[in-house]
C-alpha cells in the first residue's frame, strides 16, 4: 500500500469538489478549495479522526468498503475509482454489482439535487448503493450484508420481516412486479451467474416465487404507487418514479407526492422529523422500530 500517494490523491480528489457539488452550504468563511476533512469523512460514513490519518498518510490498509464509500463520497468516476483501490493495494471490484458497486457519476450527481424528496441508487437486482437522508427516514437503511441478502427482492421472498414495509394487502402486487422485473433482467444480462443463481436460489426457497417465475411476465419496475408503512406517520401514499443509467445495471429512484395530498403533508413532516432522527432506530437487519 502506498500511503503517501494514497493521501495526495484523496487530498487532490477533496481539493476539486465545490459543497454545493455534494448538497452541501458553502458558507462564508471557507479556508480551503474543495471541501473539509470532516465533510468527506461525513459523506462516507467514517469518523473525522480516521479520515485525517489516512490523508496524512498514515493508518491501516483501508477495506474495500471504506474505499468505495471515499469513491462515491468524493464524486470519483471509473478510472479513478480503479486508481484509488490500486492506491490502497486492494483488488477492483466490479464497477456495477453488489452493494459496494460504484455509484455511476452521472446519478449520484443527480441524487445530490434531490434535496427535499426521498431518493436512492439501487443495482437492477434492487441491492441499495446510497440513500439520501430522507429516503433513510422513510424505508430505513439496508442491512450491512453481503450476497444474494443484499437484495430486497431476495429479502422479500426470504425474510418476512422485509414485508413490513408495504402493507398486507398490498404484497401479491410487490411480488408479482419484482418477478416481472427480474424476468426483464435476467433477460438483459444474458447468461449471467449472478442472476441465475439468485433465480434458482429463489424457486428452492419460495413457492410463490417459483410460480410468479413460471408465469413468464416481464416488465421493467419504471413507476409504481407504493403504500409505504412509516412506524411514526403510518401509512404514507407515494408514487415512486425511476431513472435507469444507460447500461441498465443501476436506478435513481425517488419519491414524489401530489401537492394537497395527505401524501405531500408526510413527505414535509417526515423532512423534519426523519432529519432530526426522533422517531425511529434501525435494526442490524435493517427494520426500523419506533424508539423507546
């Protein structure tokens, strides 16, 4: 590992983005080009203190996580995301699978702008890659594991507790549209393992996968109207709306409600409670609970 090269590459990557490139406030009284130390370190989920050793050249090898966490913090595009694994001695993983894929630059760019509105990059195999805050306020964050659980379409035919989102009359409609739009994938990506298996992993464990699969429908989930189950608003009436990168392999989603509608009035309130985290905790395995 070279830590020296390491620190001068995260420096210059940090030196070049401006805070309103990342939904930041610049603010008057800015002493450096690009952004702080505490704010990338924010954007990435580490601690300012870790963040400071490694661009001071010092510290431990960095896990391939925290690496692709400083790549989407710091708005790195292919090649230099490539360059800053090279950098840390770990191998490059692939650029568009997984929960640690890199988030391609063209829609992070445009999550960043989605202030006001819940919002998140997904994988085409529904794998979460970056929330903003409160799109995590509303569907709570992913659970940090690796695999085919990674999915939420594998978590909904797998784990009840994933259910619990939506409300129970509206599940047979999510598990017809998730198979629909597997189908579509799988398609797409041709003879590929990562899909094939989870595919057959799925008809050995769920009945009613197996026979949603069978039906051979097939539709992309572009839009939808959710039902989504707040443990502090109750149920809250969104449409969810998707934006496909060109290669397919990734989605911005975000969710949008009608101005007037009780719908818009949640979305305003979750804006402020969700942000100030005073209503909900999340679970290891990702469900929230209301806070005790």
């Amino acid at each position: 590992m070279n830590h020296a090269e390491l620190a001068a590459f995260l420096k210059s990557r940090r030196d070049r983005i401006r805070p309103f490139d990342v939904g930041l406030p610049s603010g008057p009284r800015r002493r450096v080009p690009g952004l702080r130390r505490e704010e990338v370190a924010h954007l990435a989920g580490l601690s300012a203190d870790y963040y400071t050793e490694l661009e001071r050249g010092r510290g431990a090898q960095p896990s391939a996580q925290v690496l692709a966490a400083l790549a989407r913090a710091l708005r790195l595009d292919g090649d230099e995301r490539d360059h800053l694994f090279h950098l840390a001695d770990r191998p490059v993983p692939p650029a568009a699978h997984g929960p640690d894929a890199h988030v391609q630059p063209g829609l992070l760019g445009l999550l960043d702008q989605l202030t006001t509105t819940p919002a998140q990059v997904i994988t085409d195999l529904h794998e979460t890659l970056v929330q903003n805050p409160l799109a995590a306020a509303l569907v709570g964050r992913p659970p940090a594991v690796r695999g085919p659980a990674a999915s939420f379409v594998h978590r909904w035919f797998t784990d009840p507790n994933a259910r619990t989102l939506y409300p129970p009359e509206d599940h047979s409609h999510h598990s017809r549209v998730f198979v629909a739009d597997l189908q579509a994938v799988a398609a797409r990506r041709g003879r590929d393992t990562e899909v094939s298996r989870m595919v057959a992993a799925l008809r050995r464990r769920s009945e009613e996968f197996a026979a949603l699969w069978d039906t051979h429908d097939v539709a992309l989930r572009r839009t939808d109207h959710k039902r989504i189950v707040h443990p502090a608003l109750g149920v809250i009436e969104l449409d969810c709306h998707s934006l496909f990168s060109e290669d397919g392999r990734q989605r911005l989603l975000w969710f949008s409600a009608p101005p007037g509608t009780e719908g818009a009035a949640q979305l305003e309130l979750l804006s402020v409670i969700g942000t100030q985290d005073m209503t909900t905790t999340t679970n290891p395995d990702g469900r929230r609970q209301p806070k005790s």
